[in-house]
C-alpha cells in the first residue's frame, strides 16, 4: 500500500518530533518516499541533518529560498505528494491551518496543497482542551482534514491527559488507511445516512428559548466519519456551537418539531444516527412579543406540552431505515436507562453516555460511551470525540454491509 508513495511530512515543534523520526523509518521501510518540511520551532527539538538522513531526502524549512522558490517550490510540493502529514501538529500549526494563514512554508503548503492532510495533534493536554483548540479541530476536520490521536499519558511538562502524539506505529497505519480510501470506494458507498446534530432551541416568547448544553460536536464528528467512508451524508443541525461539516447536505433547524420534519423529508435513507439533543418540552403558550416583568414580583406562568419523540417516530413509522441509532445522555444508572430507552423507542441501537457535570462530557471534546445493542452493552473506552465517531462509523458499514 504504501510502496512508491510520495509522504510530504511537516514536522512541528514540539518534543514529540523525536517520534517523527522513527515514523519516517518506518515510511521509508514500508516503500514510500518521504519529503519532510522542519519548521523553525520543529528545528529547536530535531536537527535538518538527522531528519534528511533518515528520509534521505533534502530538508525544506524556508519560505524564502532563492533556489526553490525560483520554480514555485512551496506549490510543487504540496501537489507532488501522495499525502501531506502534520507530526508533530502543534496547537499554533492547527490554529494557522484553520485560519487559512500562509506566514511560514509549512502554513503555506498546507494552503496550497489539494492532497488530503493528516494531523497527528502534539501539545499539553490544557491547550488541548482550550476551546480556542477544539473549535479550529471542528472546522479542520469539517473541511475533510483527517486526525489521528492524541493520545492520554504523561507530558514532558509533566502533566496527565489527552496530548500525546500517537505513536508512530499508529500513525502509519492512519497514513496507510488514508492512502487506502483515496483509491478505493469507501464501504458506505451508495449508502445514504441521516445525522441529527445538536441541540433544540424551544421559543418561550421572540428574544428567549429553552435549550441545553449540547455544542453539537460529536454530531459533527460522525457525519465527518461516515461522509469518510463514501456515505452520501444528510446532516440536519440545531443552532449547535460547531460549525456543520464540509461535503454533506446541511439542513439547518431550530425546533424540535422542524427537525422531525426534516427528518421525514430526508428519507429514504439506509441508516439513521439520532445524535441531536432534542428538547423533551416546548412552552405551550410562548408569547408573540417580549414578555415584560409587571412589577408585581410574580414570575409568568408558562404551560409546557411534551415535544414529538424523532427516534421513536422515526423507529416505528413509515419508511423505517434499516439501521436506527439513538442516543441516550443520562446522569445515572446509564446502561439501564439507555437499555430501557432502546426497547421503548424501538431504535436498534443506542449510543449511551454520561453527562453529569464531573465528566465534563456535555460540550466537552471527550466522550466515553457504551453501544447498547439487542445482544447487549459494550463500553468503550474515554476518547477523542472524533475516535467514537469513526469507532461507530465502522460499526454501521459492518451492519450495512
């Protein structure tokens, strides 16, 4: 797969670019050529002759060489390449790429590449969470820029969390799946999936609404993660915090009730993934004009009826998709809940979670679920948002297939 491959690799700055030169070992021992591109923070922690050695190739870092840039050097080599890989990708390289910067030869090719690109994030696990972070992740990997990791474990810092660069054996086989996608049909080819996204916006009068704390991102992530593997992709969002995904239908909502009927005017469809956060109620009698404090100290008194349940009436009515899953965000007993919800619904999956406030899951950029089936629970491990998407993406095409 990976023999006369051409690899562009730029390489960050971070300490983990010492992994980078045991991933291009292992490149250039599987076949491919590697063209690596050191920036100059990635020089402060490997040297351009270690690097060139290894790839046996020349090592580009500057924007402005004479000789190079004499033939448009920056635009042949971001064309000539196979795959542009980012290992290390620090949280400045992530945040000029998402920017659309060109201040550096690495921002640069990354602008005026029209290869597929693949991260490999490096940073303390505090950057990595910063919502500055995770919202130039989102519109990355909207955009069709595929990751790999991070991983948890020990910082050089000596902190704990999410922030490791995967290891290089890992982002091999990443390099290779991508490879492998660009010149195969995905195994959702011809195969039509609906995502609802996001939370509900329910009107208690023009200027105020009820809604919740669902910022829409793992929404997103499994509409990137199916879309990835050659599904046609209808993505039906709520007013979520993340910006929808690139190369999908996007049918924007606001209320529970647009949203079920999005629903229904999307089908047929093979698959269905109920990700959005649906408000259970609505205020029966939601004001038409701003509703004023009428100096009595009394609060207004609101009527709530219960909104339409998409899952159930998805799962039970007309034009049922092959494959229906739900999701479940509970705050305790969460397999029995979520076990429970799936039989009452009458969906064939559910993707159950825990969302009280200590896991910091409900708008966070980690989850950890358990995949509730007719056979029984599985859990999976706390990951990246983006890793329980293409983690139950696979699963779908298996189902689908």
């Amino acid at each position: 797969m990976l023999v006369a491959k051409r690899i562009l690799l730029i390489l960050g700055g971070s300490i983990a670019a010492y992994k980078s030169l045991e991933l291009i070992r292992l490149l250039t021992g599987a076949g491919a050529g590697v063209v690596p591109v050191l920036t100059r923070a990635g020089g402060e922690f490997v040297t351009p002759v270690t690097v060139g050695a290894l790839a046996n190739s020349k090592v580009y870092s500057d924007l402005f060489d004479l000789g190079d840039e004499a033939e448009m050097g920056h635009i042949q080599l971001s064309r000539a390449a196979d795959l542009v890989v980012v290992a290390p990708a620090t949280a400045d390289l992530m945040a000029r790429m998402a920017g659309g910067q060109a201040d550096d030869l690495a921002a640069t090719l990354l602008l005026a590449t029209d290869k597929r690109v693949l991260l490999a994030p490096a940073m303390n696990v505090r950057m990595w969470h910063h919502p500055a972070t995770q919202r130039n992740l989102a519109l990355l990997t909207s955009d069709g820029v595929l990751t790999v990791g991070p991983n948890a474990g020990d910082m050089a810092c000596g902190e704990f969390g999410l922030g490791r660069m995967a290891e290089p054996a890992e982002i091999l086989a990443a390099i290779a799946a991508a490879l492998s996608s660009l010149h195969a049909a995905g195994p959702l080819a011809g195969k039509h999936v609906l995502v609802t996204s996001g939370p509900t916006h329910e009107p208690i009068d023009p200027v105020r609404y009820i809604a919740n704390r669902s910022s829409g991102a793992q929404g997103v992530a499994i509409a990137v993660a199916l879309r990835d593997l050659g599904a046609a992709v209808t993505f039906v969002t709520g007013p979520a915090q993340v910006p929808p995904p690139g190369g999908v239908k996007v049918i924007r909502v606001e209320t529970a009730a647009q949203m079920l009927d999005a629903v229904r005017k999307s089908l047929p469809v093979q698959a269905a993934v109920m990700a959005a956060a649906v408000a259970d109620w609505r205020v029966a009698n939601a004001g038409d004009r701003k509703i004023k404090k009428d100096g009595s100290g009394k609060p207004p008194a609101f009527e709530f009826t219960q909104n339409p349940d998409i899952l159930e009436t998805l799962s039970r009515g007309p034009g049922r998709p092959a494959l229906v899953v739900g999701f479940a965000a509970e705050t305790e007993d969460v397999i029995a809940q979520a076990t429970a919800k799936r039989l009452r619904k009458g969906c064939d999956w559910i993707v159950a979670n825990d969302v009280s406030p200590g896991t910091g899951i409900m708008g966070g950029a980690e989850n950890a679920v358990t995949l509730i089936t007719a056979t029984g629970a599985e859990s999976w491990p706390r990951m990246a948002k983006s890793e329980v998407a293409r983690r139950l993406a696979a699963r779908i095409a298996e189902a689908l297939a």
